[in-house]
C-alpha cells in the first residue's frame, strides 16, 4: 500500500453506493488534487472540509502537508485491522500489537515517533476516545472511505494531544444498498536454516524447517443502507466480523529459540529455562544443597544434571503468540436527516468486542515466587527412585522425613492464558446546517466508553503444591498425606500431563481480574463564516476572508476494579481519575492575492485557542500561523508555524500527584554511602562510588561522607514516586514546503516538506536512576541532585508509613526536558494515460528522518537516534523509508494490476555510532549485532471486476518471502523474544491474501 498526501475529506454526500471497482483512478485524482493543495470536486450538495482546519469552503487548501491512504489502497493490502493500514506510512511509528506477546491487544497510533499521547485521532473530524484506552480497533477496515494524516501541531484547531499531528478517520456514510466485503489472508512461508537454527540445536531444540502455512486471518463486513422521503433521509449500518488464528513463536525457524549474547561480541546461546517437561529439582538440604536436577527425559525415575541438552532444560517462550490470537466483532450505523439546507440532524455510533490472548505454559513455580520458604517432599514419597531419594534425602531415604526442596515443573498439557477482552461504544450525534450563503453551523458531541478486562493467570496455589508432594503408598496407591481433594504430583518423572492434577493446584483460586474503563464526554459547537459574501475581501482577491469560530467541554474519566486475587498477584489499587477542560478557538482564513501576475495564490491563515483543565491552576494557548504562495498554478510554496501543547492525561496527572513509596533494588544504593566488599563472611568498607563534590550537592556534609550510617537496610533506599504537579507540555512545530503540478507534464505532483518539531517540558516517567546517575555524570549539578532528599541524618530511608517529606530518591512522572522530532517528506503522483491499453498510476510517498531523540537534561548532551537501535534509542527509525505503488488499469476498468515497492533503511547499533549520547564510545562497538541492512519489500494485487457489482482480488504481501533481520538480545530492542524488530519488518513471511466486494 501506499499512501499520497490528501487534504480534503467530502462531507455529506448523499450518493449513493458506488460498484467497487478497485482501480487506481478511485484514488488518483484526490491524490493530485490534494498534493497541490486543491480541494478535489465535490458531488451533489457535498461540502469540502479540509483536515486540518474547521473552515468550510469550496476552495479550501491546506499549508501543511497531509498524506492520505484511500479505500483502493486499503483494498490492495487486505489488512484487516487499522494498525496494518498505518504501518507502511514513513510518518507512523510502526507498532504490532497483533505481533506482540505482551501486548494487552489495543491497538494506539504514534506519528513521528512521538507516542500515542501525542497524537490526536478522529473519525469523521471528531475525537476517538480519550487518549488512555483508546483502541483503533473499534474502526472496521471494511468501512474506511480514507485516512488523512496530518503530521505537526494541530491543537490551535483539534485541542490538547495534537502535538504530533493528527489521524482522521474517514468512513464511508450516507450508503443506499447492499455490499458484502470478504477477505481471507494466511502466511505462506519457507522456513529455512540460519544462525537461530543452529543456536538452538546446540541446545537440544529441534528447530521447524520446510514450508508452512498458517496465521490465517479472515474479515467479513455487511453493510446496508436506504434513502427515504426523496433523499432526506439516509440510514446505514454495517457488522464486521474478523478472526486470527495463532502463530506460536516454534512456527517460525527464526524464532526456534531467544537468541542471548552475554557481553559485547560474546558467544550465542539460547534462552532457557528450569521449567522444562522433565520437571527440574534442587534439594535444600544435605549435601547436594543447591545443586540442579532435572529428571531423566528417557522416562527413567533418575536425576541427571540440569543444563543443555534434548529434554532438559526447556525453551521458555516456544509457545508464546507471534501472532495472537484473536476474535473481533464490531457493528454500527449512521444517520442523517436533512429536513431543510439550514437544519440537518445526524447521529453514529461504533460498538466492537475484541478478544486476544497471551499464552503460557502451565507449571508449577518455584517456591520463590511466594516469597516463601522451599517446598517439603516425604523422604518415603513413593514416586521417588532409590537414586532420588537418596540425592534429595541422603540418610534420611526411605523415612517419613520431609525435606526441603525446589521443585519446577512444566506439565506436558494446555496451555493457560491471559486473556484480554477491550470492548467499546462511541456514540456522535448533533444538528448542523446553512445559514444563508455565508454561514454553517455545527453543534454535536461525542460519547466514549472503553473497557478492558484482564482476566490473568494465576500461580498455582503454595499449600496445594505442598499437600501434593507429600505423598504415601496406600494399598498401592500413591495417596496424599493431607486427604481430602488432594491429588499426588509426581515430580520425579518426565512429561507429567496430569490434568487432574493441575485441575486440583489451580482449583479454588480467586480470580485475578483488572477491569479498566476510560470515557469520553465532549460537547462542540463550531461556526464558520465567509465574509466575502459582506464584501470583506482583499483588494486584489476574490475570495473573501473566512473564519471557523468554536468553544468546546471535555471530560477524561479513568475507573479500574481490581478484584483480590489481581491484588494479590500485581499489587496496585482501585482508582477513579478524571479531568475536565474548557476550550475555546478561532481561525481565520485570508486570501490576500489571487489570480495575479506572479501570484497566483498568496493566503494567510491563523488560529488560537484558549484552554483551561481542571487539573492545572493555570490557562494556556496555543496559535498557529500558516502562509500559501503560488506565483504560478504550477508551483505553491507553503508553510506553518504552531504552538501546541498537551495537558497530560488523567493518568499522567495521577502519577504525578499521587505519592507512593517503594524500594530501590540493587546491591548498593546511596552513592555516598561507603562501598561494601564480603570476603569469606569478612565485611570490608571502601571508598564510596561518588565524589565528595557530588555527595555535598545532594546536601551530605562533608563529615557523613563515606559513614556506614548512609547504609541503606538491606541495601535498599527508599524511593518517593509523585508529589508533582505536571503541566502541559509545548511543542513548536514548523512545517515549510513545495508543491509542483507542471502544467506540461499532465498528470505530475509532486511535493517536497520540511517538518521540525521541539517539545519543552516533555512529560514522561523517570526513574530513581535518572537522579542519582544524573547527579554523578553532571558532577553535582542541581537539576539532578535536587533529586536526592536526604533526611536531617543525611539517610536515604524513610519508613511509607509516616508520609516522610525527606529520606528518599525521587522519581515518577513530571516533566524533563525535550523531545525532537525533524526530517523531510516527500509525495508524488503521477497519471500516465496509455490510450485503449489502459492507464499507468505512480503513487509515492518517503521521508527522511534527520532527528529523532531529544534531550534529558539542560547539562546532558542530545540524543539523536535516528537510525539507530538499543541504548535507550527506541524509536526504530531508519533515515530513509519509501513506498512506490504502480498500477496498471484496463481503460474498462475490469483488471487491473498494483506493485508496491516498501523500502526500510538501515539501522546501526548505537553502540557502533561513534556519538557518546547515545552509548557510540570505542569501548562499546561491536563487530557482530551492530547493522541491520536496508531491506526491500514487495507486494502484489490483482484485482478483477466483473459485471461492476463483483470484484476479486488475489494479494501477494512480501512477495519473496523475505525473512525478517536477526538480533540477538531482541527483547532489549523491541520488546520482542523473536530476534527481530516485529514492529519494523515483516516477520512472519509472505501473506498470500483472496478478498471479494460484491454490491446489490
């Protein structure tokens, strides 16, 4: 798919459905259109609302650049969720909530690497949902007209979190007929031997080789609507329904194993774990105290050594989803009743269920885990051989003595899930019309509510292991000590799948369930006005000036229910958050030359907005200056210049307010504290890791410098999380551009746009490290240091109960220093008419990422991590990413024929970057790990309409079955156990994809 730059979205077109024809001219001309600037035509009564701006006129044009992906290019995908529609745009931040273990299956956008806070989206120009617990998901595929993206700030027009830009949903309404919707898509893959394959047969897995085909994936979407009473009236409504199947992580030779190397350029070794099928014992006692069993994987009733090695120590993450799977049903409608030109009332509503899971092996957990003492197992136990009784019992063997033991054990059965079920409503509804020529109105709201239950697995139940291991023969019959329900586990043999058994250890478990709800209340009312009808307009202008006049009330709620069995297992507590702004804002829009010698076009347009949030004391404002030239038709010049600012959200603001305490892990925490050496029993004190400069910033007399009294207990300070107010953050976003339409090339339009973006006060979380390794690294600077609130005594701990004010390390969510976002875009289309033969569309879209990173503090360097990875450079963006989409159309529309061309650019580790700020010191560089080449993807549809009311499409995604690039430490870099960047690459192999639309 590819994506061109669109500007203009057409508003209540009452037309009805159109046959789906799949060609490219469904999308060319608002392509062309929209790189220009120029809104494309409208049909019927229809209005042109440009993305981007709330002023309604025919000849609206846009002064930042905007990219939109139409229905014909969502159709050649065959995507079946918004997250893949988004993907391959240069100006998203690829995410993979579908290909993600521990994903809770929301499905977020993030322009320019900026997150999903800072994004705004909208479905038919009105807000999403709130921004904690939005789930794209609520929006079907099968019913997008178009997506526009508009990247740089927008709140002077949108409000708060438009920092980044904004995503605006277009949805196909007003339909009068009937269209089914099809697809089907599964992989189709080559798994081959590699580097992971060979790692893992080191350790005793058996890798999967060959070819599969799996992952499949279908959609099916129905939509009807009708006009009644001469078109005045227009009702529609659709159900979607989509299913995954699940890819486990073994189904791909890529993935066989969790590639691990310790240490720069170390050896490769797989991930593994004590929780294998042959069960895994320590004793806690005696003379093997310590030392590490599993049983025999032949079946044999004897303990050989823990490690390496076919059925001993077990692939932890074999099963895990590599794709999740899932069930999704959504359903909805849309109204409209236009009872005169001034008053027309319209109402939608979306409702989805979506249903994913995250799978894990079903075990019995170390004793550790219940932060209790080892398990006990009777000596006289008959499950145990000669030779284990007498490892785990020595001369106790034989006796009813119990001892103390460690026992694991991965059972050979199902596995458990988690299992995450997100459901949502968002319901709009208003009036709006014409006021005479001059006028419009809109007056209308949205309604939100998102829900989340996570329903958790559980540990099985510490008494219950207990009861099971101790075990006695009676009459034959291996018969728990404790009675009653119990059933006895044999540990001490290989591939137990007792489902009884594992029926009784995680029987009678409270559940542990979160149930998280976000709403939504939002309240507008716009206005907009063209003067030029009262004759204000520039002398030397024909179009007047226009104005979108709007005040606004929103409301963010955030509730949670916790039931005990989740406290007990994650800890936390019930919460109810919420927050409320209002808003008001103006825009105006100034033709100040047109149709001129050597100007064409010359516009100005402005915006302000005035915000108040109930969690602030404080008002703030954002504006926007944008400015249009074209001395000719063929060429505009354009740019834009806002403030913009993002209240935080009712979850930020909570964090930052709320104070809790904790403990700071480590084996040494209080850098002033003297240094701790044990030597055989013998404690030895050294000099302490930081200076006695540092130490005296962070208000230590010189005279506690080194004293043992600084010891924290247990080696553990005490860390105050909250107590912050956290204001907005501002973002000053510059976008200047040009755009091309050469009149002796038909067909061309190209543009080329600048983007530069700058957050101060950017809100995010910091932890205790953040302080105390900042305040080293800056040799006592305040910024950090003040960080670290020394009691009178000078101590670093406090006891939570008493509230302390002093004696703890800072940390939380505040607001730090800035992020920065700056690159190049660049979008063309072209139409290349070819007589009978047909016509040739070229379509593209690429950007350059210059900067990507920001800086921590006002005395730590920047952080530029464009094209880099690992080190805290988490953004995954390569310099340079493109597509190309050609299409070949039959001049009667029944074939046609689209090639796409995905282009990812390299990525170096940045340890290998050669820049300290992001790690790039010689020490670190690599010679292994270090380069991720550029990578080349290529996608095919075909697409046949028959008799205009079918059409049948054949899809090929990453035709080559190309396989994806191979890291070890995956999960440092991208949150993945699958030695690849899931996010960034097609991890899973070519997508063989049938799709079908057919209209009644």
């Amino acid at each position: 798919m590819l994506a061109a730059p669109a500007t203009a979205q057409i508003a209540n077109d009452t037309n009805s459905i159109q046959p789906q024809t799949d060609t490219a001219a469904d999308s060319s001309s608002v392509k062309a259109a929209t790189i220009s600037g120029q809104a494309p035509d409208s049909s019927g009564d229809g209005e042109i609302v440009v993305t981007g701006t709330r002023i309604v006129r025919p000849n609206s044009t846009a002064a930042a650049p905007i990219t939109s992906v139409t229905a014909a290019d969502i159709r050649a995908q065959a995507p079946i969720n918004v997250e893949e529609v988004l993907n391959r745009l240069p100006q998203i931040s690829p995410d993979s909530q579908q290909n993600y273990q521990d994903s809770d299956g929301r499905q977020r956008i993030k322009l320019r690497s900026l997150g999903f806070e800072r994004t705004l989206v909208l479905v038919d120009g009105k807000r999403l949902g709130t921004q904690n617990g939005q789930d794209t998901n609520i929006i079907p595929v099968a019913l997008i007209e178009r997506v526009d993206v508009l990247t740089g700030g927008a709140s002077s027009v949108y409000g708060s979190d438009a920092v980044a830009g904004v995503v605006n949903f277009v949805m196909k309404q007003n339909f009068t007929g009937v269209r089914i919707d099809a697809n089907y898509n599964f992989y189709n893959h080559v798994n081959k031997s590699n580097l992971v394959t060979q790692t893992a047969q080191n350790s005793g897995f058996s890798p999967r080789l060959g070819q599969v085909n799996d992952g499949g994936r279908a959609d099916l979407a129905l939509t009807a609507g009708t006009s009644l009473f001469d078109g005045k009236l227009n009702m529609s409504g659709f159900v979607n329904y989509r299913h995954a199947d699940l890819v486990p992580y073994d189904a791909r030779s890529t993935s066989a194993c969790q590639l691990i190397q310790t240490g720069k350029d170390g050896p490769l070794s797989c991930s593994l774990s004590t929780y294998s099928v042959s069960g895994f014992v320590s004793p806690g006692s005696g003379t093997n105290a310590g030392r590490q069993f599993v049983n025999d994987p032949n079946g044999t009733r004897t303990f050989v050594p823990y490690g390496t090695g076919v059925g001993n120590a077990a692939n932890p993450y074999d099963g895990y989803s590599y794709q999740r799977q899932d069930n999704r049903v959504n359903a909805g409608g849309f109204v409209t009743l236009k009872l005169s030109p001034e008053f027309e009332v319209y109402g939608s509503a979306l409702w989805f269920r979506d249903k994913s899971i995250n799978r894990y092996p079903t075990r019995v957990f170390a004793a550790a885990n219940y932060g209790s003492d080892l398990f006990r197992v009777n000596c006289n136990n008959p499950f145990l051989s000669t030779q284990q009784a007498g490892i785990l019992c020595g001369t106790a063997a034989g006796t009813a003595t119990t001892v103390p033991v460690d026992v694991r054990y991965r059972f050979n059965a199902p596995f458990m899930t988690d299992t995450y079920t997100n459901t949502g409503i968002r319901a709009t509804g208003g009036v709006r019309g014409k006021v005479g020529d001059a006028w419009t109105y809109d007056i209308g709201g949205v309604f939100s509510r998102n829900q989340q239950i996570w329903d958790s697995s559980r540990l099985p139940n510490f008494d219950r292991v207990n009861n099971s291991l101790n075990v006695v023969n009676v009459n034959g019959t291996p018969t728990c000590v404790s009675g009653g329900a119990c059933v006895p586990f044999d540990a001490f043999s290989a591939g137990n799948g007792n489902q009884a058994l594992i029926n009784y250890l995680y029987g009678d478990l409270d559940p542990a369930r979160q149930k998280t709800v976000g709403l939504l209340y939002d309240v507008q009312a716009n206005m907009t006005g063209d003067l030029g009808r009262y004759g204000i307009t520039s002398p030397l202008a024909t179009d007047g000036v226009a104005f979108a006049l709007g005040t606004e009330f929103r409301k963010d709620r955030q509730f949670s229910e916790l039931t005990p069995g989740f406290i007990e297992d994650y800890g936390g507590a019930p919460s109810d958050l919420s927050q409320h702004v209002w808003e008001s804002n103006i825009e105006v829009q100034a033709p100040l030359i047109q149709d001129r010698p050597f100007a064409h076009l010359l516009q100005a347009n402005g915006g302000y907005r005035l915000s108040k949030y109930s969690s602030n004391p404080n008002k703030f404002t954002t504006w926007k200056i944008e400015g249009l030239y074209a001395p000719v038709a063929d060429l505009t010049l354009r740019a834009s210049f806002n403030k913009a600012q993002r209240a935080p959200t009712v979850v930020e603001a909570y964090q930052a307010s709320n104070i809790s305490f904790s403990r700071q892990g480590g084996s040494q925490n209080d850098f002033c504290a003297p240094t701790v050496t044990n030597t055989n029993g013998t404690i030895t004190y050294g000099t302490p890791i930081a200076s006695r400069e540092v130490c005296r910033a962070t208000g230590l007399s010189d005279a506690l410098y080194g004293s043992t009294t600084l010891l924290c207990p247990n080696d553990q300070c005490t860390v105050r999380s909250g107590g912050f107010t956290a204001d907005p953050e501002t973002a000053y976003t510059q976008t200047y551009g040009l755009v091309v339409k050469p009149r002796f090339i038909k067909g061309l339009v190209f543009s080329v746009d600048r983007y530069r973006i700058k957050i101060n006060n950017s809100l995010g979380y910091n932890d205790d490290s953040y302080y105390t390794d900042g305040c080293q690294r800056s040799n006592g600077d305040p910024f950090f240091c003040s960080g670290i609130v020394r009691a009178a005594n000078g101590t670093l701990y406090a006891a939570a109960s008493g509230n302390p004010t002093s004696g703890f390390i800072r940390a939380g969510t505040t607001n730090y220093y800035y992020s920065i976002a700056r690159g190049w875009d660049f979008q063309g289309s072209y139409a290349l008419g070819l007589g009978s033969v047909g016509r040739l569309d070229f379509d593209f879209n690429g950007s350059l990422t210059t900067f990507a990173g920001g800086q921590d503090s006002p005395v730590q360097p920047q952080r530029n991590c464009t094209g880099y990875f690992a080190n805290g450079c988490s953004q995954l963006l390569p310099k340079w990413t493109h597509g190309l989409r050609t299409t070949y159309s039959t001049s009667d529309g029944i074939f046609n024929a689209s090639f796409n061309w995905r282009y990812i650019g390299s990525l170096t580790s940045a340890n290998n970057s050669g820049d300290a700020a992001i790690g790039g010191t010689p020490d670190r560089a690599q010679t292994t790990f270090y380069r991720i080449a550029p990578a080349s993807y290529f996608d095919l549809a075909l697409t046949f309409n028959i008799a205009r009311q079918f059409a049948f499409r054949v899809i090929a995604n990453n035709l080559l079955d190309k396989n994806p690039p191979i890291l070890a430490n995956s999960y440092n870099i991208s949150l993945a156990r699958n030695n690849t960047i899931p996010q960034r690459y097609d991890a899973l192999g070519r997508q063989i994809a049938i799709g079908t639309t057919i209209t009644f």
